[in-house]
C-alpha cells in the first residue's frame, strides 16, 4: 500500500492543496481532477467540512488518491483514516503523529524545514517527507541545502507552499523531490464560488508541465 501511494503520488507530480468549506463541492471538484488528468488531492483538516469531503471524494471517485492535510493531532489520523484517506501530512515533526500513523498503516508525510526537523523525522523512521512552507523558507535551495547532510538516507520531500506553474518544474527536475502540493490548482475561492472550468485548465496545465518532465 505505502509503496502503491509513493508511485502514485510521483507519478502525478503534483497534489492539489485542498481548503473546502462544503463537502458537497468536494463531489464536482473530484470530477474535475479526474477529467483533468490528475486523479490526487489533499484535503487539508482546516475546516469542518474536510472529513466529510475525504468520504465524497472516495465515493465519487474511488479510483482518487486522496489526503488528509494539516494534520496536527494524532487522533485526527484515525479520523483521516476511518474517512478514505490513502495518506495524510502534517506541518510539522511530532513523534506521537509518526507513531500513530505507522500503528495504524497509513502512509505518514511529516513536515520539515530545518535540519533538526529533519533529524527528528528519520529518528523515528520516516523517509518521505513534507517541506513546509517551501518557498517562505528559502525556496528549492533551502531545500537542497538542509538535505544535503542526509543524502545517505534516501530522503524524498513533498515541498508546498509558494509553488506555482513558475517555479514547478524547477522543483520537478530536483531528485530529492517526490512531487510538491499546490494551493494555486483549486483555491478555497474558487471551489465556493464553483469556478470548475478554471480549475479544470489549471490541472490540465499542470499535467502539460509533468508530461515534459517525464524522465524526472
């Protein structure tokens, strides 16, 4: 299964930063992912609508890989879980989050951004991880910079924050990097206000970018 979602996730290059206020919009939306070529999302626990959006999202399109987001509280893994979730991610490193994860199989990206995070992370056995906020930190040479110490760990991130189709392939290119969420794909403005077409061209316009970076 982890390795299913690491291949998967690579494969798409990018995962949709997801903020929903009402699940039923996470019904269309799934629809206009998959059309576009882009069948991953990330639905971040920021609103009361998130769990209930993960289950929609499974629903109308099981062959979706879906996320669990900003997830700060270990119990909110089972909650993930329990709701669809194929993976979940976090801000940052808390030991009690990669444990629980782990104990109850779902695949775990704790966030990092400094060398200490770092440490924290394989400490506890985790190799695949979220770089967060990428570009307020110091962007892809931040990146390269903090993870240069650990090249013999096989570290791979998932940078978010700040990315947009101008600075994508850059991160693309980047072999320690595994693929980088986007909050610019579907924004929390455009899903209320149901802009699906603009959205839909933005997904197709992320997957042009992957597909001229097939040998990454």
């Amino acid at each position: 299964m982890a390795v299913d979602v690491e291949k998967r996730i690579r494969g798409a290059g990018v995962v949709p930063v997801i903020v929903i206020d009402d699940a039923a919009d996470a019904a269309r939306l799934a629809e206009v992912l998959v059309e576009g070529g882009l069948p991953v999302a990330e639905i971040t626990f920021r609103t009361r609508a998130s769990v209930r959006a993960i289950e929609v999202m499974k629903k109308i399109a099981p062959q979706m890989l879906v996320g669990a987001g900003t997830v700060i509280h270990s119990s909110s893994l089972k909650t993930a879980r329990d709701a669809g979730a194929d993976f979940a991610l976090s801000p940052g490193t808390n030991r009690g989050n990669i444990v629980e994860a782990r104990r109850l199989g779902l695949f775990f990206y704790p966030g990092v951004s400094t060398p200490s995070d770092i440490e924290n992370a394989i400490a506890e056995g985790a190799r695949s991880l979220k770089f967060f906020p990428a570009e307020a930190s110091g962007g892809l040479s931040k990146l390269k910079a903090i993870a240069s110490p650990f090249v013999a760990e096989g570290l791979r991130f998932i940078p978010t924050g700040g990315i947009t189709t101008a600075n994508l392939a850059s991160y693309l290119r980047a072999d320690l990097v595994l693929a980088v969420g986007g909050t610019w794909i579907a924004t929390q403005a455009m899903i209320a206000e149901g802009r699906w077409e603009e959205i839909k061209a933005n997904v197709i316009k992320v997957v042009e970018i992957v597909r001229g970076l097939e040998s990454r």
